[in-house]
C-alpha cells in the first residue's frame, strides 16, 4: 500500500480523471513522486467501478483501492447490508474478508467484527478504508482465516465465508471445488459457532449445495434489477428442520417470495385462453433460481402458459409480484408480422423455436422501450406471439 495515494493532489488528479482514457495515463509519466502511472491507472480503474456498487467509498475522500479484481468480487453496499441481517450473536468473523465492504456492515449489526484476509496488502487496504469510515468496532488480520479459526478460542455468535471457485473448476461447480473448502471443514467450523452464513455464486444448484451441506436452516437468493447476484446458505448448529428458501429482490421496493422445501410440489392451473385485456407475469430471476414453478403460480394466484414455459397470466392485475408485469395488447399471428410494414418492440423467446435476433431480422422489428412481442407457446403447444406494454419492470 502506497500512501503516497492518499496525497491530496493525487486524489484531486484521480478524480478529475475519472472518465480519461487509463490506458493513456498508465502510458504517459506520472505527475507525481513516487506514485507511478500503473498505480493511477488502478485507483482511477478501481473507484469507477464503485461509483454504482459503492457508492459510500466512492464519495469518500482519502479511501485507497485495490486492483479491479478485487472491486469485481467484492458484494455490492445493496446485497452487504441486506446479508448483515442474517448475522447472529455479538462476535462475527469474516474469514474471507476481502475489500471489507461485508465486514463494514457486519459492524453494524454486531459488536465486534474480526476481518481475516490472507493478503497482507488487501488486508491493509480494508483496514485504512475502515478508519477512514470510522468504523472502530472491526479488527483486521492480515492471515488465512480458516487456519485461524482452527486454533481460536474464542466463541462466534457467526461465522461468514466467500468461498472463491478455484480456477479449473468447470462451469458447473460443487462447494468442494472452491476456497476454503467448507464441506471438509464444516464440523470444525460448526464446534466455533452458532451460525455459518456462505455466500456463493448463482451458479451453485440448490440442490448441489443441499447435498454437501447439512443444518441448513436457510437459503437467500439474491437478485437487484433481475439480475442473481449471490445465494446465501444460513447453517445453525445442530438445526434438523426443513429448510426455509426466500427469493428476494432488492430493488426501491423490495419483495420476497418465502417457502418451505415441503411447498415445492404445489400445483398449478394453465391458462386454457389467453386474452386482450390480461397481464402477462415473468418471474424474477430469484424466483426462478428457486425451481418452485408450480408455487409461483399458486401463491400470486396466476395461471401458467404452459409446463415448460415459465410465463403466467391473470385477468387482475398484482403488483406484488416479483417480476416483470406486461399488459397484452394483441395476439398476433406471425403471418400479421410478415404483413406489417413497421414494427417496434422488444423480443422475448421463451419455449419458441427461434432466436430474438433471427426473429428481429426476419420481422423487421426494431427496438422499443416500452412495447414488447413475446414469443412463446400456449398450453396446447401452439406457437405463439403477444403484442404487450410493459407495466412493471421489477
């Protein structure tokens, strides 16, 4: 860590470079002692990157950042602070730690935070970030934090763990496939604690993590403007019961959608016709990372078009819902579209057997922001394609 950084006139330069060309900074000489071009090149890269997802760090002076990667990985303010109610107890470790933003808002919520980073300069980068937020309730362990808790005597009310997926492991990945391997470790993790959360990608199978985990009590699948951004495994020791799954979506209204692995196996009524004056109901991501299909239908009372098509429809309109919500306006034939000499709307293809650029070339539709042709299939296998507005978006 290069204080030389926190240099007024280097932060003035870096934020007056903020949308400059960094490749032509990491070039040319740097303006500054002991501060070289690559150096700038990174800060200014870095503190882009979390104008949106940081936005705390980003308008705070003297805050000093790594490399991009570590921006990259690191949770958003959004999803941090949301997981910071999941903590348990008055001590958390955070055995992963990383650029601190989790550990920021475990403080929060508990009384005292330890932030473990086997990266001595990531380490102290978290740790200066934090005196410059003032918080003072966290201490910061530049050591591998799984080795740390083997020999620690301390009792945890949580423990928190970003496993990163090693590099050669394939796109479809087990919990045993990342670092630290929690499934090898879990019962010396549970004898330190009353709860472990984990979080991992969205790519991780529910059912892939039930089957290596045990004492589940919770899953959170986490989603902001549709888009999962994380899932969220809650291990209480020595919990037996049936594992609760919420999908939640963080967006200025949030919404959750709660269930019990006894509700999976709902059932659900199809939409028998399709009509002018119904809405059409496309489910969040987070809803549809949980699989409860049949559910989904069931709890917002909504009529499925068909079994493999994860589209519904109502003559009502709710917006509770999670998801998007679109008003049908027509259904069309795609001998209409071949007709029409104007068309503008965006393409959905679910359960149709083409793909929306093929079909925008083939009907001439050019991109609209508020209209929509769907293309999909009916309950009794038709093809078939609605003309809608939208009128929720999350």
């Amino acid at each position: 860590m290069n204080k030389k950084i926190l240099a007024k006139e280097v932060y003035a330069f870096i934020q007056k470079n903020l949308d400059a060309d960094v490749a032509k900074i990491n070039l040319a000489k740097s303006p500054f002692n002991g501060v070289s071009s690559a150096e700038l090149a990174v800060q200014i890269t870095s503190k882009k990157k979390t104008q949106k997802k940081l936005p705390t760090w980003f308008k705070t002076a003297e805050i000093y950042y790594p490399a991009p990667l570590s921006i990259e990985q690191t949770s958003s303010e959004v999803t941090a602070k949301y997981k910071s109610e999941l903590a348990k107890g008055n001590l958390l470790i955070d055995i992963t730690g990383g650029f601190g933003v989790d550990a920021y808002y475990f403080a929060q919520k508990v009384k005292r935070v330890i932030h473990c980073e086997i990266n001595d300069g990531l380490s102290a980068i978290a740790k200066h970030n934090s005196q410059v937020l003032e918080t003072k309730n966290i201490q910061f362990l530049p050591i591998d934090g799984l080795e740390y808790l083997k020999w620690a005597s301390q009792e945890f009310g949580t423990i928190y763990i970003d496993p990163a997926r090693r590099a050669e492991a394939g796109k479809v990945f087990m919990l045993k496939d990342c670092t630290p391997d929690v499934t090898s470790n879990l019962d010396m993790l549970l004898s330190k604690a009353e709860r472990i959360i984990i979080k991992t990608a969205p790519l991780l199978d529910l059912k892939a993590g039930l089957s290596e985990l045990k004492h589940v009590s919770e899953i959170h699948i986490v989603s902001l403007k549709n888009e999962c951004k994380e899932i969220l495994w809650v291990i209480d020791k020595g919990f037996e019961g049936t594992t609760k799954i919420t999908a939640k979506t963080l967006n200025d209204g949030e919404k959750s959608f709660v269930f019990s692995e006894t509700d999976r196996n709902a059932k659900v009524d199809f939409a028998t016709s399709i009509s002018t004056s119904d809405y059409l109901y496309e489910p969040d991501v987070a809803l549809l990372k949980t699989g409860a299909f049949n559910l989904i239908g069931e709890r917002y009372d909504l009529k499925k078009l068909h079994p493999q098509t994860q589209l519904y429809t109502s003559n009502l309109l709710k917006k509770e819902f999670a998801g998007r919500i679109f008003k049908i306006d027509k259904i069309i034939s795609t001998g209409e579209l071949k007709k029409s000499a104007t068309l503008a709307g965006n393409i959905i293809v679910r359960n149709y057997p083409a793909k929306p650029d093929d079909l925008a070339k083939k009907y001439k539709i050019k991109p609209d922001k508020n209209q929509f042709f769907i293309f999909t299939k009916d309950i009794k296998n038709d093809n078939i394609v609605l003309k809608a507005t939208i009128i929720q978006y999350y």
